[in-house]
C-alpha cells in the first residue's frame, strides 16, 4: 500500500502498518482488543454528511485504534473526494455491523487506477459469521 511517512516526525505511519493496526483490531473477534472495540463501537454515529471522517476518525480512537496524523489526513482526502462522504459512511457501517454481529473485518486497499476493481471508491462486504468476514477495500494513493 505505499508508504503514509510524516514529515520529520520520529514516528512513522506506513500504509503496512495501517492495515496491521485495522487487522490487530477488527479482524479476530476473540481477541481482547476486539473485545474493546465491540464494547466502546461508536462507528454507528458516522452520519452520511459533510466532514464525517471527522466522526469516523473519533469512532476509531474510541475503539481502541492508534490513528496517526497522516492516516488522518488520509481519511480527510476521502471524505472530501467526490463520494467521499458515502465512502466513510460505507466504512463506518461496515465497522458498526460487524462489530455488533462479532464478525470478522478485513481491511485491504486497492488502487485508484485499478478502475474494474473499484476505482477510487470504497468496496466493502458486510459478513455474516468467521466464514463469510465483513471487508472494506479502500482506494490508495488517492489522487
């Protein structure tokens, strides 16, 4: 997925270590930072308005999720894109159900230029049960 890198920051947010982030978090029900995550989901209150990554981003920091500056910006950059705000409420729903029906999340990326696979919009999946996983597929770099 590239790199996210802040600029002169000692900490770096690699686009790897996002989804190891997302992945430590959502994708196995049993584990204790799920666990977390499912008691303090607040993903539901994402609304399908202007600047709701702003929502998301607080949703995420809720759960339990280290959102560093630069994937901030990231999500900023989506929502502010042309289905930007239908994007965030896709991921949000996709995190609320999942995480109510205790199913697992996986979290991909694609790429804006891979236009049969999704373009420069979120794809997601909400699963059913450890056999049919929820994914959210969001688009990287974005232009």
């Amino acid at each position: 997925m590239g790199a996210f890198t802040e600029i002169g920051a000692m900490n770096k947010c690699e686009g790897h270590d996002v989804l190891r982030e997302l992945d430590a978090v959502f994708l196995d029900p049993a584990s204790e930072r799920y666990h977390y995550a499912k008691q303090n989901n607040t993903f539901g209150r994402v609304e399908n308005v202007e600047d709701n990554y702003r929502a998301l981003i607080s949703a995420y920091v809720e759960a339990g999720v280290d959102v560093c500056a630069t994937w901030g910006a990231y999500l900023r950059k989506l929502g502010r894109s042309a289905q930007g705000r239908q994007d965030i409420y896709n991921i949000a729903q996709t995190r609320y159900h999942g995480l109510r029906q205790n199913v697992p999340i996986q979290t991909s990326v694609h790429s804006v230029s891979d236009a049969p696979h999704g373009g420069g919009h979120v794809k997601k999946h909400d699963g059913s049960g450890a056999h049919d996983p929820s994914m959210i597929d969001s688009p990287f770099p974005l232009p």
